[in-house]
C-alpha cells in the first residue's frame, strides 16, 4: 500500500469519525428538543387548565386527541385524594407500568409542589401532572402525550443525515485522494530516480518544476545523481588499478622464492604464498586459520619479543633465526617481520618474509674457503718473496764464512736478526692460515680493554706517551673470545704507539651505538695514513712501516669478522689516526648466553 493511499484512508478515517459524532449530537439534540417541546406542551394544557371553569369539558374534549406538529395528547384524567387514596374523578385513566404516577399524585397534594414531569420507561410516552384548586380541594390533572410521531420523524431526520454524511464521506475521501495525489506525484518521480539510481542508472534526470520543497529535492537529486556518476567513475577506475596492482602484487608473492605469510595479532595464519607451502611442507589448507609450530622452543622467547615489538608498529630488520618444517627439519632461515595496519593506523596483522639461509651458507662458507685459498696464494708468495731476501743474506755470509773458515760476530748477529724476521713472517702467516679454536664467552669489554692497558703502560711511559682511556659505568656484555680480543687490542695499540716516536697521548673511548652495539675507538697523535694506504689496510704485506709486514691488520679484521663486528679507520696526515671497532653487544649475561647457544645451533644446522 502505498503513502497516498495510507494518507487517503487515514483522511476518510477522520472524517467518518467527525460525521459520526455529529450524527450522534444531532440524535441526542433532536430528542432532547422533542421531549422538551412535548414537556412545554403539556405545561401549556395544565396551565390553561388551571384557568378553566369547565374543566369537565375540557377533559371530555379531549376523547378526540389534539395534533400537534409531531405529538398528540392520547389522555387526560383527574385525580382526587379520599381517604389518603387517590381517586378518579374526570376523564380516562391507563395505568402504565414503571410509572410510580399514583405515588406522585399522593405527594403532590400533600406538596406545594405544582408541576411534575415524567419520562416513561419505554420512551414512547410522555406524561405531565399539574395541581391545582377545585371547590377550594386539591386537584391533581395528568396529562398523558404519544411521541411515536416524533420518534418517527427522528428516524426519518437521522436516515437522511446518515445518507448525506455517507455522500459527502465519498466525496470528501475522492477529493483527498485526488489532492494528495497531485501532491505525491513529484514524490513518486522522486521515487523513480532513486530506483534509477539503486541501478546505477545516473543519466536520466527529474523534471524540476515549481520552486517548492518537491522541486528543491528533486533539484538536489538531479546534483546527487550526477556526483555520484563522477565518483563512480573515478571508483570504477580506482578498482581497475588496484585490481591491476592487486593481480601484480599476488603474481609477485606466489612466483618468489621467499616464503610469506600474514598472521594476526593471535598468530593464526590468515594467508601463505606458494613459496611458503613449498619450503614447509604444509598444503595451504592446513596452514590458514591454523597456529603452525614453525619456531623451535629455545627461539621462543626471542620471537615473542620480535611479535610484541611489531604490534608496537616497530618494522624489524632481517634477523637470521631458524624454523622447523612439517617434517621436522630445521631450516636456517632469515625472517622479516612487518606490521599491516588498517586505514586508521592500528596493527591488524603481521607480515612474514622467511628466507631460507642453508644455500646461502653453504655458497658464504665456499666462498669464504676460496677467499681463503686466494688469500693463502697471495700470503704464499708473500712469504715466499719475504723470505726470500733474509735467506739471500744468510747465504751470502754462510758463503763468506766458508770462504774465510772465519765466523764473523757481527754477521751472526745480522743472521740471526734474519731468521728472527723469517720467523716472524712464518709465525703470522700460520696465525693467519691456520684454523684456530675459538671458545666465545660471555666478557665485559671495559674490563678487557683495561687488561691490556695494563699489560702495555710500562712501555708506553718508556717512549712518553699516555693512555687516555674513557668508559661508561654500566656494563658493557659481549660475546667474545678473549685472547683473541685482546690480540686486537695489543695490535692496534702498539701500531698507535709506533706512529708517535715523540710521544704523546693515545684515546680509547668505550660506550654504545645509535643501535645499542658496543664501541671501542683507538685514536692517536701519530703522523697519519695517506687515503690510498688506508683502502688497501688488511691485505697482506701493505704497511706504511719499514719492518712491518700488514698481516698484523690482516689478523685484525679477521678476528673482528669472527665476532660479528666491523673494524674501521679514519686518518688524517699529520693529525692522527682512529681505529673504530663496532661489536654486537647484549643487556645481560644470560640474553648472550642465549644468543650464544642459538648460534652454536645455527652452525650445527649450517
């Protein structure tokens, strides 16, 4: 059903109801009036009544009724009281039942009382009782009128105002709908559109007319209607592009070869690329919606903190960890971990991208042999032409000595300072090529440096120069081996101490990196390295000393590689020289030691 018709019936309803109360008034009114009139009437009788001599006539006249316009008096009859009973004296007399008349004509001519009106039960009848004096007796007349007449006459008056209210509801009610009609017609055309619209029709427009609140709507339609066709389009557009990306970027995931996953903040996986089904060995079904014991037990810790970190918001560098498969393998993996946020910022979930690292290793772990190798080559014939010069000489005064049958003090001293060279030069290629056996532990490196600052004071002092060492109060953990540290250290001391032949102070500063790494830095006051020597530092045999031979720095950068750190310099000539060392560096003992085992785990599966 439909607004207008609602409206119609709801129109006809309240005019129905208004016509109905006015027919209800109009029935109560006109037998009010009617009964009124009648009561007047039969006053007027009585009253003449009172004034007439004859009042015997005047009752017999009677015996034919009276007409009035809608009443007629069927009766008259008066009453006398003998013997506290009342008795007829003139006229007819009915008796009608429920009256109580008899009561009434008693207690009037005890009374004063002179008129006394009484509507009969059942409402055809009306009767009036007027006192007055007849031979100085009480005389009570009663007056008995039909209203069947009248009763008539409201029927007929009723008839014919239910059928003029039942014409004018028809017509009332056609009229409302027709107007109401020509109000909604705009509101249909409204209608229309916004099914046009839901269809995602735009160009058909609604006829604007009139200036009322109808044609502004429709007028604001029309605008809407043609806003929503521009953002459909641009819509339409956007879809087409992100769709594009959507298809490039899923085609990008499915054809890596890094495994990737997206989990939620509960860490059920919520999707897997191909990569990922291939590298674990679960089908995507029994991965997605699931929680996949990917990490082994003694990694636990370590990615819980890494998941509350990115559902901080934090984007965590590649960190290199390890994951078992369905099958129970260990893999040696690098995972990156990244948060996904919704357009308000909130971390809705989190991003995985797992590279397995056991290829790689073992191409680093070739790679670092055949390093190895070249560099040996390269050491080989370093030696070899090292060497070659010491042996030149002891031949020669070997030569002299045989020649002479004479041994000569002074060149036995000059031979045996060429062996020493020779063993020196054999000594560091054997540090440098020979596999040694580390054993890293957990060590404070403020206390390591301060040993070996302690082991080479006294000869710092013997050629004036002064250690200036700096380092934080809180601890400073590393997970190191110590000799080896210290070989370091000594290393890059004494060439410090060897650039300053007229003394002067030495730096070391101790303390923490942007990154939390552990820093030492070794500055001197020494003549400086030009930027040609300092790109070559650490290959073998490059050194700015007369008698040195550059495996020292070689040895150096080695170890410093060993511990997961870097080795830097910094020179200026004339100016000094900075040794920066960088090694990674933990908040406590037992987190080192925890990285310790993972990492003795990590070469196991390597």
């Amino acid at each position: 059903m439909s607004v207008k018709q609602k409206l119609t019936l709801i129109i006809a309803g309240i005019i129905f109801v208004l016509l109905a109360a006015h027919l209800v008034h109009l029935r109560m009114t006109s037998s009010y009036n009617l009964k009124e009139e009648a009561s007047h009437y039969l006053r007027d009788v009585s009253a003449r009544l009172a004034n007439d001599e004859a009042m015997h006539n005047y009752i017999d006249s009677v015996g034919t009724p009276h007409s009035l316009v809608v009443n007629e008096v069927v009766e008259m009859s008066a009453f006398r009281i003998i013997d506290s009973q009342p008795v007829l004296v003139d006229g007819a007399y009915r008796l009608y039942r429920g009256s109580g008349e008899l009561d009434i004509i008693r207690n009037m001519v005890d009374n004063k009382e002179k008129i006394k009106d009484v509507r009969l039960n059942d409402g055809t009848h009306a009767m009036v009782f007027y006192k007055l004096l007849d031979r100085d007796e009480p005389v009570v007349v009663r007056t008995v009128m039909s209203l069947k007449n009248a009763d008539i006459l409201m029927r007929k008056q009723m008839t014919e105002q239910i059928m003029l209210s039942a014409i004018l509801l028809v017509v009332m009610t056609l009229i409302a709908y027709l107007l109401l009609g020509r109000i909604f017609r705009p509101l249909d055309t409204i209608v229309w559109k916004i099914g046009k619209l839901s269809n995602a029709q735009f160009d058909d427009m609604i006829p604007v007319k009139g200036h009322d609140e109808f044609g502004q709507l429709s007028l604001q339609m029309n605008n809407m209607s043609k806003n929503i066709s521009v953002y459909m389009n641009k819509l339409r557009l956007a879809f087409e592009e992100n769709r594009a990306m959507k298809d490039h970027l899923e085609s990008f995931i499915n054809h890596t070869t890094d495994a990737i996953h997206v989990v939620d903040l509960n860490g059920r996986i919520l999707s897997v690329n191909h990569a990922f089904t291939q590298m674990f060995g679960y089908k995507e079904s029994e991965a997605v919606g699931f929680n996949l014991p990917l990490v082994p037990s003694q990694w636990q810790q370590e990615e819980q903190k890494a998941m509350e970190a990115v559902k901080a918001g934090k984007v965590l560098p590649p960190m290199e960890s390890t994951r078992v498969t369905k099958s129970g393998e260990w893999l040696a993996v690098s995972v990156t971990t990244s948060p996904i946020r919704d357009a308000a910022g909130t971390v809705r979930a989190i991003a995985s991208i797992t590279r397995d690292m056991t290829g790689r290793n073992k191409m680093e772990d070739l790679l670092r042999q055949s390093e190895k190798l070249t560099t040996v080559g390269q050491l080989a014939a370093g030696v070899a032409h090292e060497i070659r010069n010491p042996l030149t000489t002891l031949k020669g005064f070997l030569q002299l000595q045989r020649q002479t049958n004479k041994l000569n003090i002074n060149h036995v001293e000059m031979m045996m300072a060429e062996l020493d060279r020779i063993n020196l030069i054999v000594g560091e290629f054997l540090i440098l090529a020979k596999p040694q056996a580390t054993k890293f532990e957990v060590k404070d490196i403020r206390y390591i440096m301060g040993d070996v600052l302690s082991l080479l004071d006294s000869e710092a002092h013997l050629h004036g120069i002064v250690f200036k060492y700096e380092c934080p109060d809180t601890p400073c953990y590393i997970l190191c081996e110590e000799n080896q540290l210290k070989q370091v250290f000594i290393n890059l001391l004494k060439n410090a101490m060897e650039s300053m032949p007229r003394g002067g102070t030495i730096s070391i500063i101790g303390g923490r990196g942007e990154n939390g790494e552990a820093t030492i830095t070794i500055t001197d006051e020494g003549c400086g390295i030009s930027e040609d020597m300092i790109r070559k530092l650490g290959d073998p045999f490059v050194t700015g000393k007369e008698s040195g031979t550059g495996l020292g720095i070689m040895v150096s950068q080695r170890i410093i590689q060993s511990h997961r750190g870097t080795l830097e310099f910094k020179s200026q000539i004339d100016v000094g020289t900075t040794a920066a060392i960088t090694l990674p560096c933990g908040d406590s003992v037992s987190e080192l030691q925890q990285e310790h085992g993972m990492m003795e785990t990590m070469k196991h599966i390597s």
